[in-house]
C-alpha cells in the first residue's frame, strides 16, 4: 500500500516543474477537458485488466503512476482555471462552495462504494466510477467560460522553472507555505498508506462499515464549508490555517488510540472512529481553502501556472517518502505505533509554525470573507 500511494504520487516530484511552465503557455480549459477524459479511461483499464487475467499489483502501480502523471497536470489546471472563472476577490467564497458540494458526495460515496463492492465485487464497484466520470466530463463541456490564451513568450522552459522556483524562495508568504504544506503532506500520505490498514485490521472494520464510517467526513467537509467564511473573517487566512492543521494532528494522535471495542462494544468504538473522521476531514478543510486562496491570491497572472505546479512540486516531493516510509515504519513497530508517530510530528510541526512563521495572523485584503 505504502509503494502504490508513493507511486502515485511520483510524478510530482518528475512532472511538476514542466507541466507549470506549459500552463502558463496555454489555455487551461483544453488541458482539463483532455485531462479528465484520461482519469477516465486510465480508470477504466482496472476492471477491464481483471475481466481479461491481467490484473496484478504491477497493473496498479502503473495505473496509479499515470493517474498521478494526470492529477499533476489536470489538478494545476483546474486550480489556475478556477481563477479565472471567478476572480480572486470570491476564492473563499468558490471554495466554500465547493466544500459543500463535495460533501454531499462523502456522505453517499463511501458508504455506496463499500455496499457496491460487497454486494457486485471491486471491478463492478470501479466501472461504476468511470460511468461517473464520464458524467462529470460531459457536464463540464457545458461550461461556456473561456481563459485567455497567455502571451507568447521567447524564454526558454528551463529559465521559467528557474523563475518559479526564485519566486516562490523570495515571496514572504509562499515560501513558509511551501515548506510547512511539504511536510504536512509527508505526514499526511504516512497517514494515508496506514489509514485502511488500521480500519480493518486493528479496528476490525468490513469494507461496507469502513464506507459508512467515512461518510462521517462528509459531514466534516460541510460543517467547514461553513466555518470558513467566518473563520478568516474573524481570524484571517493565515491563522485560519493554522487551526486547520492543528486539529488535523490531534486527529492523527488520537486515532491509534482508539480500541477496537470500546465500553465493551464494537458499535461504539466504529462510531467514535466515525466522529474522528468526521473531526479530521473538517479540520483538513478548513486548512486547506484558505491555503489554496492565499497563493492564488498573492501570485500575480503571469506565474500562476508554475506557482501552482511548484507549489505542488515542492509539497508533495516528499509525500512518496512519507507514504513508503511510514509503511516500513508499521511494519516494524506496528500500524498503531506508526500512527501515532505521525500524531507527534503533527503536533511539533504546528509548535514551530504557530511560534516562528509569518502565518500566524496574516490577512490578504480583499479575501478574508469574501
């Protein structure tokens, strides 16, 4: 599990730097559309590789490696687009919404999946995803929005890499975001390539009460949905953030800590592992809307496009190390032990940023509120 997560998010570390000197060149429209028609059919390879005796753990490192390859290029994309459709000023204000709506998706989607892969088999649970998929590119060629076509420019690739990267070591509130997301998303893709490991084994969770449990996070995601907006007016984007991944790590902390029965019962225990998601997916959110707001809002048109690919570049480079890494970790000391040392980390890791960063406190006029 460790090396498939690291796999899939490989790319990054290979891709990020070209791919944001290519959207600062195009349109980003096209690279979404084509982007996500690739998702789907990289998806779709899965249950059509077992229907035909192909399908091994090699099939699904692959897959994961290019769907990673695609997230590098489509998640940018749809990033940068997002701007553009609608302005800086209204950020917040996009991704509340778009919190909300996501929720809804978590509170049915896991729960769904689970059923689905109990009751039709993984393969038939994956095909329905592509069917899905295939809706959500159908519904986003219904978007009449266009962004313009960039300025041509005689750089060279490699000297407009070298001048994302000098902009963001240089810019006072890129670079501690940089840094603090980078190992942030360590510990975060630690936690991930452990997180169904200890649902099912140390809590004892089938895959159809593993999927109700998560739709706990749906609920998470719309109660931050609407935190946030009064959130950063009350306390500024900056500070915002920092609630955000604090309560991230006291989720990660608490987490091994959870029996598999509690006062006696296994019910109990599922449904305090189902607060805690529910706690830690609010929690991701309201770190994460700010974060994303406060980069696009301080970059100007120009460097948008490698700001958001280095950015990514420089934040999820040492996510397959986490990922791989907590995965020996487990197996040597144990999934619960491995989780808790991520919770430590978590905990240091806000000390130090609420202590020595420039986040604490800072405000972009014009976003906080929306």
């Amino acid at each position: 599990m460790g090396l498939m997560v690291a796999l899939g998010l490989l790319p990054f570390v290979l891709f990020s730097l070209p791919a944001g000197v290519m959207l600062d060149r195009r349109r980003k429209y096209p690279i979404l559309m084509a982007s996500d028609l690739a998702a789907l059919l990289a998806t779709f390879t899965i249950p059509l590789a077992y229907w035909l005796g192909w399908l091994s753990m090699g099939w699904m490192y692959g897959v994961y490696f290019v769907l990673g390859i695609i997230n590098v290029v489509g998640g940018s994309a749809n990033q940068i687009f997002l701007t553009h459709l609608v302005g800086r000023e209204r950020l917040i204000d996009a991704h509340s919404r778009f919190a909300a709506t996501d929720s809804v998706a978590r509170l049915v989607a896991p729960g769904l999946a689970g059923m689905l892969v109990q009751w039709l088999t993984a393969p038939f649970a994956l095909l329905s995803t592509v069917g899905i998929f295939f809706v959500a590119w159908m519904n986003m060629r219904r978007v009449r929005t266009r962004d313009p076509q960039p300025a041509p420019t005689e750089t060279h690739p490699l000297q407009d890499m070298w001048d994302g990267l000098l902009m963001i070591w240089r810019h006072p509130l890129l670079w501690p975001l940089a840094w603090s997301f980078g190992c942030w998303q360590f510990l975060f893709n630690g936690y991930a390539a452990l997180s169904v490991l200890f649902a099912t084994r140390e809590m004892g969770f089938s895959p159809g009460m593993l999927g109700a449990m998560q739709t706990f996070g749906g609920l998470g995601v719309l109660v931050s949905s609407l935190l946030i907006k009064p959130c950063t007016r009350r306390f500024g984007l900056g500070t915002t953030i920092l609630i955000g991944m604090g309560g991230t790590a006291l989720g990660w902390l608490v987490m091994p800590l959870l029996p598999a029965t509690l006062f006696g019962s296994a019910t109990i225990a599922a449904f305090a592992y189902g607060a805690l998601v529910f706690f830690f997916d609010c929690s991701v959110m309201l770190m994460i809307m700010p974060y994303l707001a406060m980069r696009q809002r301080v970059t100007p048109d120009a460097y948008l496009g490698r700001m958001t690919a280095t950015m990514r570049f420089l934040t999820v480079a040492v996510a397959p190390a986490g990922a791989f890494g907590m995965g020996w970790l487990a197996e040597h000391i144990g999934v619960r032990e491995a989780l808790g040392t991520v919770g430590g980390a978590a905990i240091l890791l806000v000390i130090v940023l609420a202590l020595f960063s420039p986040l604490r406190g800072a405000r972009i006029e014009g976003t906080e509120g929306d």
